[in-house]
C-alpha cells in the first residue's frame, strides 16, 4: 500500500493547503485550477476568521489551540467540513488514528468524495473497524455506482464477519451489473444456501444455464491452443461443476423432474450434442446407458424405437440422476444408475454412497439401504455413528432385531453417552421380551440425565477485564455461524393461549353445524348450498391440516389434545420413568402386564375442537369427493394424503378408509397408477387377505387404461411375491419368518433358493406399515393360511392373459398364463371364472405362430368354455345371454362366422324378450354382429343393427 500513501506531490498539497487558508480567511486567490461547486452552507464572517485562527495554530504547532478553535467553529456551523478535517488532521499528528478517523468519517458526509469514502473504508478495515468499513463502501456504491471493486470489497468483508444479508446485497447488486457471470455466482451461492433463499439460487442458476445455452447453442467451445487470447474467460462459462449445483438445488428443493432434465440437457450440451433433442422424448435414461461390455451386473431393457446412446457420463452427474428417480419413485431406473455408481472406489465416493443410502432411507426401501450402510461402516476410514445407527435402523425394520440390537451394542461401547442409542436398544430389548436388559438401559438413561442436570453450569472466570469501549462509530460485534436459537417462549401466556383456543373451538362448532345443516340441500342439487358448503368445508379442512399438534414428526404417539401435560414433564424424563414403570409391572406379572400398563396409559382424545375424529374424517372424505367431481383431482389427492399423515388416524381402520377414500378419488379421475399404488399399500397391510385383492379388481374393472395399469410390471411382481408367500405358507410353513416391526410374515434366510427369487421380484415401494396402536397389540403373528388360495393365483394368471404372455415358462405347449390358471383350477374347478379365463388363454396360444399343437388348443379351450358355459347355467336364466355371448366370440376369433352368427343372434333374441338390452351384452354382440355382416358383404343387415342397438 506505499504507492497509495507517500505517491504524491508535495507542492500540489502545499498549494492545496494555503488555498484552504485563503478561503477560510477570506484574504487572497486562490492557486491552481478552478475548483468546482462547494458544497456545505456559507459561512459567515465569524466562522471563517475563527477557521483562518485554527489553521493558523495548526500551522504554528501549536495543536491544542487548533483544535479549541475548530471545537468551537463546530459549535457554532457543524456543517464546516474544513473545520472537521483540521480537527482530524490535528489528531493524527497526536498519534490518535482512531479518533482522526471518526472524524474524518464525519467530515466527509458533509463533502460526497467517493474517493474519501474509500480511503476511509480501507483505514477503517485495518482498525478492525468491520461494520464501519461496510458502511463506507455501501457510501462509495451510493455516490459511485460504477464502482464494482467497492461492492466486491463490501461482499469479502461482509462474508469474513458472517454478516449474510449485506453480502447477499452486495452481490446481487453486482451480478445486476454482470449478468450471469459464474464468479458471482459461485460467491453468491454459499450465502443463500446459508440463508434458506434455495428457490432464488436457482433461479440464478438456471437463468445463467439458459443464457449460456443462448450464447453458445452447440455447446461451450473445446479450446485447441490454451494461449489463444480469444477464448471466453471462466467466469463465461457455465462449467459441469455449475451444472451439478444446479441440479443438487433441485434435489433438495424436492423438484426431481427438473434436476433429472437438467442432468441430461445439460451433459448433453457439454458434450456438444445440444441438436440431439429427440433424448428428451425419452421418459428414461437410455441417452447414457453403459456399453453392453461395461455393464458387468447392471441389467437394464430398453423398449421402444431409440436405441440406448451409451454416451458417456461422469460419476458425480450420474449419482444425482439416481438421487432424484430414487426419491422420485422410479426405482429401477434409479437403481441402475445407483449400481454404477457404488461400483466406484467407496474411498474416493463415500459421500455418494451415503447420499444414495439416505435416499433409499427415506423411500423407506431399507433392503437397499442397507447394504449401502454395512459397506460404509465396515470401513474405519468411512464408517461413522450416524452410520452405524442407520445401519440398525435398516436392521430393525426389516425385522432382524438380533442383529440391529448388536449395532446398538458397539455404538454404546464407542459412546457411553449416547443416551438416544440405549433407548432405542431398550426399545428392541422390550420387543424381544427381554425385559431385564431394557430395564438395565433405562436406568443407565435415567442416572445420566440426573447428573447432567447437577452439573453446575459454567460461570465466566472472576479476573475477567471488560473490554474498552470500541471507537467505532458502529456497534463492531463478531457474528457466529451457530445454528438459529429455538425460539423462545411464546409471548401469549398459558391461560391466552387456553382462552384462544376454546374460541376456535367455538368457531370450528359453527361451522361444522353449518356444514351438516347444508349437505342434505347440497344432495338435492341447490347450487348455492353446495357453494357455501364448500366455503365452510375448506375453512375446516385447512384449520385441521394447518394444527400442528395434529401432525408431529413422529407418529408413534396419538394426539393427546392442544394442551397435552405429556410435553411438560418430557423435560423431566417422563418417558424412561414411563418405560421403567411398564418394565417392572412386566417382570413382577408377566400374565397380568397388558392389563396393568393399559391403566397406567393416558387416554385417548377422540376429538379435536368439539368435533370428533369420525366427524372430521367424515368431512374430508365429502370435501375431497366434490373436489374430484369439480375436476381438481390434484387438491383432492393432496388433502386426503395429508391427513394420512395425522396422528390423529394410526389406527388401521382409519388408514384404510382414507385409502379407500384416495382409490375412489383416482378412479373417477382415471388416475389408476394412484389406485394401484393404494391398493398394494392395503394388500401389503392385510397379509393373506382376499379382500384387498377384490378391491384392487373392483378399481380396475374395464377399460384400456385400467387394463394398462393392470398389467404395469410393478404390480405383476408384486403379485407374484404375494404369491410365492402364500404357497410357501402352506406348502413349508417353516421357513416363514414373522417380521414385528414390519407385522407381516416373510421367508427367511434358510429357504436361499426362494428367498433369492424374492429378492430378485421386490420392486422399488416396499410398503412398511405404520407404528403399533399401543404396546400390547398386534406383536403376535397372524394365522398363517392353510390352503391353497385359487383367488390370488387366478389374479396373477389373469394379468399374464392380459399382457398377453404366452412366452412359454415350463415346456413349449404351456403358456404362462395357462400355469397359473390351471393352478387355480385344480384348487376350485367349479369356478366359472376360471374356467372362462382357461378358455381365453388357451384359444389365444392357439393363435400364436409358436404353437405347435393348435387343434389340441383349440380342443382343450372349447373343453372349459363348455365347462363354464355348466357351471354358469347353473346360475339362472339370466345369465344365457352372458354365455352365448362367450361362445359367439370364441367362434369369432376362429373364423367359424356360421356359428358365431347363431349364438350372438341369439343374445338378441333373448335381450328382446327381457327387455334388459342396456344391462346385459346385447349391444357387444349387435356390434361384433356388425363387422360379421360386412365383412360377408351384409351391409343392410348391419345398418338395421347400427339402427336398432348401436344408435344414440
């Protein structure tokens, strides 16, 4: 800095000096240039002879007499900047900078030199003076506006003392300047990441990506000559490592979509294929599938018309493409990139394995996180507590208790204070029934928080020395980076919190009241009913979902009301007093323990606001039905999902009515993946339960999109390991494992061959259910089946009929579907379903070029259709027409028109003479009919029916 302070003339500033004289003594020219407009007020007389005295002390030496006189020249004018200097100049030459610099601070608010300002800002950095310094360049900005360097110095120094929102001001202020340039915005991004401002991050970020995509459409330039001074420079360049925070922005904003469209256009654009954009067609990642030699275990098919690109992809980018299809539910497609990248060196990519782990972690796919967890505790260089503890976790909830409680065990040893560990390890301990151990946990918890709280608190050391009194002009503290305090206690006492509450109870009553007084209105079709009901219903609906109490971060508590005493005394350890309380009574009366532990519980609230939980259930099911009927599907599913979420609901009939609620919502919407997806989650839930399948069948009864979702590869694997389970507890029921934490029966590790086919079908949502209603129940495993079950079977083969998979799995003149079918007919041969189902595949393989015995087919389909046409005769009369029907379309498919004709006239015969035409498939068979007539050249025959059946 010595070119900036002894770089000057000294007979310039001795010129300037005696100019100043002049003026304030009013005697004389001044030298040099002419000077500007002044600024500052005019002075009188008085003050200029009292400044022209001062000046001339200072001059003489004599410094206490200059600074007396400018003292009362500021007394009298404090706006005579002149004065302000002197005085500064005077205290200078005292050796008292700090004071000389308060003032010059002073004098040049009178003077607007954005030079000034800057020298003042430099002077007032290397005092330590921080915020004083950021004062003076947000001074140089304010007069200088071009002055970027001030802005940047103002961003350093705010950044240096932690003070974010003056950095973030002062970079934004320079990326208005210098749109989109990545220096900035690499300085910028920390900061608002810091201060939760993600959404503006990332926007900057993408506005820059689009603009460089603009500037440079085929990509950024590949340089050939490094010293070619026409290259862009790198802060006009938007780099991979750009492209990755981009896309980690939108993974952690949760908007998965745009981070995998990101990845993908962006590589692409690197790499110079920009002009390839029919990849975007693409729901899939195939653009950068591995070359078949590259694979090694990762298998991937790829259907459609584009072939996989293969082109290459960096690890980094590939691991946020798995991050976000994981968390976004595409599992498989996730899985593969997932697998390339855990094939890397876990060394060098720990961090990727652990990000990949937590995704798994919170799709709630433990089978997959799990081993992830394992391979990085099993390392010292990687391994950790967290991961340890997530490596129980993964453990406990897929039921190998034994071995999660071993991981708890070395966490403990590693840290005998980790108290979380031993309660949770207590907690595994009491669902093994190995009450002494828990009880031993406890206590240890119990002992430790007691003598923490004994612990005197720390107390500053007695010889301290107060600080001096800064001569900032600003209040200089050093900002931490500590985590934001909890907030303190609510400025509404208990008694106006109480009082606040029991008015919105009063209201939320009202309203209710007014919602049941206008559904029967709203029923009859009174529009104006029906829009004040949905004013009213919204108003609760929102209240609810808006209560916190109502949805905590854990669910393994019911709601104990608004007001709850639990929360009070959990400072006091009230829940290890609770669990040791409940142990006892365990280990003095093993027989009588639920009875005892079930008075000892508080009881349950059944009500919210005045209302009970059937009432409100009742009102969210009505709101959410007419927002579906109005065509706002999206609202409707958020509602019903969200209260899925409640603690008020864990009980199972409860989650399965909102269930049920969401698959009713998607069916009228014809969104049937969401019913699907509902109806696994209540199959998984009700293990061995045919309900739930017919429930599944009755939300996809027709159509092709139902068909669609009937026959999605999830589902079919899904189906297959319910399968699997089902045949395995009756044929072995020795291998079946009952999982706890889980409540549903597995196979366990000894069957290997089965339990590797298992693990090869579990497709990307393994549904674990919610926590147990209360300590006692639902511990002990269901009843496992007996007998065969032709219902589940029949489902399965009916799914292969309808995917139309006559790929051959046994021997060449078996189908797939025809495996499972027979299955189900040997275990109910009198159902007419089944039968009609082995009629279908079978006339179908028949049709098939594969088939090498089609008369034999042909025979055999015939053979169950008459069998069905037996048993379905049984029935009634009524059901004749359903069976000619079936026989007219068999002899359709094979070509015999003749007989065809006869059976689907028929089926009109016999509508015309009930009388029934639109209940029964009368209108199928006038149709089919149709195309017989004009294929034969009958075109009059098939306009009289086109009249008579197929006519609006």
């Amino acid at each position: 800095m010595l070119h900036r302070e002894w770089d000057f003339n000294i007979a310039q500033q001795d010129a300037e000096f005696r100019d100043d004289l002049r003026e304030a003594s009013g005697i004389g020219k001044k030298k040099g240039r002419k000077r500007g407009r002044q600024h500052g007020p005019v002075l009188s007389h008085q003050v200029r002879a009292l400044i022209g005295e001062g000046n001339q002390a200072y001059v003489d030496g004599n410094i206490p007499e200059a600074i007396r006189m400018m003292q009362e020249v500021i007394r009298i004018e404090p706006r005579a900047s002149s004065a302000w200097s002197v005085i500064a100049q005077c205290y200078e030459d005292s050796d008292e900078p700090k004071k000389a610099l308060q003032l010059r601070i002073m004098a040049a608010h009178l003077r607007h030199d954005a030079d000034e300002w800057e020298r003042l800002a430099v002077q007032s950095r290397d005092l330590g003076y921080n915020q004083q310094a950021i004062y003076c360049y947000s001074k140089v900005y304010s007069l200088d506006p071009t002055n970027v360097d001030a802005l940047w110095d103002r961003a350093s120094l705010a950044k240096e003392i932690n003070d974010l929102r003056a950095a973030r001001h002062s970079l934004l202020a320079i990326l208005k300047r210098f749109p989109h340039d990545t220096t900035v915005l690499a300085e910028l991004r920390p900061i608002l990441i810091e201060v939760s401002d993600l959404p503006l991050c990332a926007s900057l970020y993408q506005a820059a990506f689009e603009h460089y995509q603009t500037v440079q459409p085929l990509g950024p330039a590949q340089p050939i000559d490094p010293s070619l001074t026409s290259q862009p420079s790198p802060n006009q360049i938007f780099a991979f490592i750009d492209l990755l925070v981009l896309a980690d922005l939108y993974n952690t904003m949760a908007e998965y979509d745009r981070a995998i469209q990101i990845i993908r256009k962006g590589c692409r654009w690197l790499q110079g294929r920009a002009h390839q954009r029919f990849w975007d067609g693409c729901v899939d990642d195939r653009e950068y599938d591995l070359p078949r030699e590259d694979r090694g275990n990762v298998t991937t098919e790829r259907s459609g018309d584009v072939q996989p690109g293969h082109y290459p992809l960096d690890v980094n980018a590939r691991h946020r493409l798995a991050i976000a299809r994981i968390k976004l539910g595409e599992a498989e497609e996730g899985k593969m990139h997932a697998s390339i990248v855990l094939a890397q060196d876990i060394l060098d990519y720990a961090a990727l394995f652990g990000e990949i782990a937590d995704s798994y972690f919170e799709r709630e796919m433990y089978a997959d996180a799990r081993p992830i967890y394992e391979v990085l505790g099993a390392d010292t260089a990687t391994s950790s507590l967290y991961v340890l503890l997530q490596v129980a976790v993964c453990r406990r909830m897929l039921g190998d208790l034994q071995e999660a409680a071993e991981v708890y065990k070395q966490v403990i040893d590693v840290d005998q204070t980790n108290n979380d560990a031993k309660m949770k390890l207590a907690e595994l301990y009491e669902i093994m029934d190995e009450p002494r151990k828990a009880l031993e946990l406890v206590y240890q918890v119990i002992d430790s928080r007691k003598r923490r709280t004994h612990q005197p608190e720390a107390t500053p050391a007695p010889g301290t020395v107060p600080q001096p009194q800064s001569a900032s002009l600003f209040e200089e503290k050093s900002r931490t980076r500590a985590k934001t305090p909890a907030p303190g206690k609510s400025r509404l006492t208990l008694a106006e919190l109480k009082a606040l509450e029991e008015q919105c109870e009063r209201e939320v009553i009202l309203g209710h009241n007014h919602v049941e007084d206008l559904w029967p209105r709203m029923l009859h079709g009174d529009v104006e009913a029906e829009r004040e009901w949905m004013i009213e219903a919204e108003k609760l609906v929102e209240m609810f979902r808006e209560t916190r109490n109502l949805f905590v971060t854990t669910r393994d508590y019911d709601f104990k009301g608004m007001f709850p005493k639990r929360r009070i005394q959990r400072r006091d350890g009230t829940d290890e007093d609770r669990m040791v309380s409940r142990l006892e009574l365990n280990e003095r009366d093993k027989h009588g323990r639920r009875g005892k532990d079930d008075g000892q519980a508080p009881e349950k609230v059944d009500s919210f606001r005045g209302v009970t939980f059937s009432s409100w259930l009742r009102i969210f099911m009505q709101y959410t039905f007419v927002l579906t009927k109005r065509g706002d599907y999206d609202q409707a599913e958020e509602v019903l999902r969200h209260v899925l979420l409640s603690n008020a609901y864990r009980d199972f009939n409860s989650q399965n009515t909102i269930r049920i609620a969401i698959i009713t919502c998607a069916v009228h919407a014809g969104k049937f993946s969401i019913a699907v997806e509902q109806c696994r989650k209540i199959i998984n839930t009700h293990q061995f339960n045919n309900e739930a399948f017919r429930l599944l069948l009755v939300s996809l009864a027709s159509g092709h999109r139902p068909t669609d979702s009937f026959v999605t590869s999830t589902l079919q694997k899904h189906t297959l390991r319910e399968l699997r389970l089902h045949d395995a507890s009756v044929k072995t029921p020795e291998l079946m494992k009952w999982n706890v934490v889980g409540r549903k029966y597995n196979l366990s590790s000894s069957g290997k061959e089965e339990a590797s086919k298992v693990e090869e079908e579990v497709d990307e949502e393994v549904e674990i259910p919610g926590p147990m209603e209360s300590n006692g129940t639902e511990k002990t495993a269901i009843q496992l089946p007996t007998k065969n079950n032709p219902i589940i079977v029949a489902l399965y083969g009916q799914m292969s009929l309808a995917a139309k998979s006559y790929q051959s799995a046994i021997c060449k003149s078996v189908s797939l579907s025809r495996i499972y079918l027979l299955h189900a007919y040997d275990y109910c041969p009198e159902d007419p379903v089944i039968c009609l189902s082995l009629a279908i595949a079978s006339l179908g393989r028949a049709m098939q070029r594969q088939s090498d015995n089609r008369h034999h087919m042909i025979a055999q389909g015939m053979a169950f259709l008459s069998q069905y046409r037996t048993l379905r005769k049984s029935s009634g009369d009524e059901m004749l027409a359903e069976v000619d029907y079936n026989f007219g379309r068999a002899f359709h498919q094979l070509g015999l028109h003749t007989h065809a004709v006869s059976h689907y006239e028929r089926v009109l015969e016999i509508a015309e003479k009930q009388g029934s035409e639109y209940a029964s498939v009368a209108k199928e068979a006038a149709y089919n009919l149709s195309l017989i007539y004009v294929t034969t050249g009958a075109v009059p025959l098939a306009e009289r029916l086109y009249r008579r059946w197929l006519s609006i």
